[in-house]
C-alpha cells in the first residue's frame, strides 16, 4: 500500500499491465479473501535447509538457529498477499518469500495484521520484516508521520522489489465522470486506512471548491472498503492499481468495479526492516539481487500479470 507526504500533480503513466492482466487463477474471489484476524500462515514458505542454501550465511545467526523469518503483513490485498479458498496465503509477496527463503535457507512465516499497525510491529520485534505492498517513501525511512511532519519512530530501511501506482475505481458502468482527483469533488471516496490512496483523498479534499466537498471514509483493509462501493455506500474507490485492476476483474465476476483515469504516484514497494537489523538488511538484498539474475524474480512477476512493475535490480531506500 502507497503511501506519501506530498502529492505530485504530474500523472504516472500506466507502468503495470492493463486490467485483464492481472486476471490470473481467475476463481480467486475478493469475497473469500479478507481474513483480519491475527493469525500466522505458512504460504509462501516452503525452503531449502540452510546448510545447503547459498546466501544461508548472511543472515544473522539468531535468525539462523530459528529457520524461520518473521513477516508482519495485510493478508487482504488481492493480488499483493490474500486467502485462497482453502485459506492458504497466496499472491506476489509469499510467491517472492518463498524464493528468498530458498536463497537464505529458512521459511517465511506471514502473520495477519492491519497494515497501519505493521511498522508498529515491526519496532516492538514482533516481525522481523513487514512485506505488505508497502511504499518506499523518505517519510517511512525517516520515522516521520506523512500528515503531520513529526517524528514518530526510528523509521526502517527498505529492500525495494516492485513498482506500483494508485488507480480510483467505480461502481461498473456507473463512474459519474470521475476520471482524475479533481473529479472526486462532491463525492464520497472509500480508502483503506494510512494508504497513499488515504494521503491524496485528504490533499484532494483541501483543494475543492466550496459546496463541493470531498467526503472520505477510511477502513482497516481495502475489502471493507470495496464492501462499502459494492453496496452503493460511495461513489467512487481508490488503492494500489494491482488491488484495483484485480478486484474490477474478479469481484462478482468481473462485474462489480471499473477502473477510470490513469494510475498516479507511480512508486517503489519494498521490505521494511529495522534500521538496527542491517545484516538481515543486507541478507535479503542480496537473495533478492540473486532472484532476480537466475529469473526466479521474472517467473513470478509473470505468474500474476504484472511484468510492467518488475524491478531490475535490490535497491535499498530507493522512495522519496
């Protein structure tokens, strides 16, 4: 989930692949994906011992004697991480988990959260690293509440590993000429909770003329949010344009949603991980760096239709 502290009136040009893209394992439903409840999954895990995996040595050693990586994360973001039918964590993040853990030698377990309690997590050591669709914004880096310009923590490092923009969806056939944020003006806008999406709602809503207010409703996860649109509570929804495109493609059978206008705030997601913790920092570059050389990376970028957001290589802090 994006995120930023100021909004740039230049729009992105489209950088993922066009909705029907995104439409893999067509039978994932949204419905049956938005579990909140704080429970662990193994998806996404399954490794290699690590005597016997190349990077094994570059992880600290107490994550060594574990075997097991801690990932704080939204199990709600269709396609990013979500439920499958049988409750298996599927998506991008535990796809690319499971070839880190293949390089590094030890398993990614997922823990469900809400993602604005994640980088909270993440501080108190509940997680070792949260991997949610999460922007790589300076603000992040920095510890610095996006909103309000204050210090809030020590801020994290990121392992950056995919790019993405925010898109604003509709009811299908019903988009009441909103194609840009000025157009949300005299609406009502439905947004998950600390999200870019969030961000530029409240930027957009300073901006509209008087009479014509913006009005925002903010949710714990984006399927609340599309529960609220799909029931005619708002006019219009806004999220990460692979959530958007890949809920106006599945949800109610492709009927539900539209996506209108171009995505905007076209920026890096990355691995957060403790400023403290550089070597596990520095680990998961270079599982990813190797990932991405032998095409591992490319196979899973592939699988679920989004190329035009693949990375070509680990930065490290790479968001402004």
């Amino acid at each position: 989930m994006t995120a930023s502290s100021t909004r740039r009136t230049t729009t992105a040009q489209s950088r993922i692949a066009a909705v029907g893209a995104i439409a893999v394992a067509g039978a994932l439903l949204l419905t049956g994906c938005g579990d909140q409840t704080k429970d662990k999954d193994n998806g996404g895990s399954a490794t290699k011992e690590s005597s016997t995996a190349p990077l094994a040595d570059k992880l600290p050693q107490a994550i060594r004697d574990k075997g097991v990586v801690k990932v704080g994360s939204d199990i709600a973001y269709a396609p990013v991480e979500f439920k499958d039918e049988a409750g298996k964590t599927v998506g991008i993040d535990p796809d690319l988990a499971d070839a880190l853990g293949k390089q590094l030698g030890v398993k990614f377990e997922f823990e469900n959260g809400t993602f604005d309690t994640l980088l909270t997590g993440l501080r108190s050591k509940r997680y070792d690293l949260a991997m949610s669709a999460m922007t790589d914004t300076k603000d992040r880096q920095d510890g610095v509440d996006s909103e309000t310009g204050k210090k809030v923590g020590e801020g994290v490092d990121f392992i950056d590993y995919f790019t993405a923009g925010v898109s604003i969806y509709t009811k299908q056939g019903d988009d009441q000429g909103i194609k840009t944020w000025e157009d949300l003006c005299g609406k009502k806008l439905v947004v998950q909770r600390n999200t870019v999406s969030h961000d530029l709602a409240k930027a957009q809503a300073k901006e509209c003329p008087s009479g014509k207010k913006l009005s925002i409703e903010a949710f714990d996860n984006d399927q609340q949010a599309q529960t609220r649109l799909r029931s005619g509570g708002a006019d219009a929804g806004s999220s990460d344009f692979p959530v958007a495109a890949y809920a106006a493609k599945t949800s109610g059978g492709g009927k539900d949603f539209e996506v209108v206008g171009e995505q905007v705030e076209a920026a890096p997601y990355g691995i957060a991980v403790a400023k403290s913790n550089t070597e596990l920092r520095d680990a998961l570059q270079a599982a990813l760096e190797a990932i991405i050389k032998n095409g591992e990376y490319d196979k899973i970028i592939a699988k679920w239709g989004v190329e035009a957001g693949a990375v070509k290589e680990a930065a490290v802090n790479g968001g402004k």
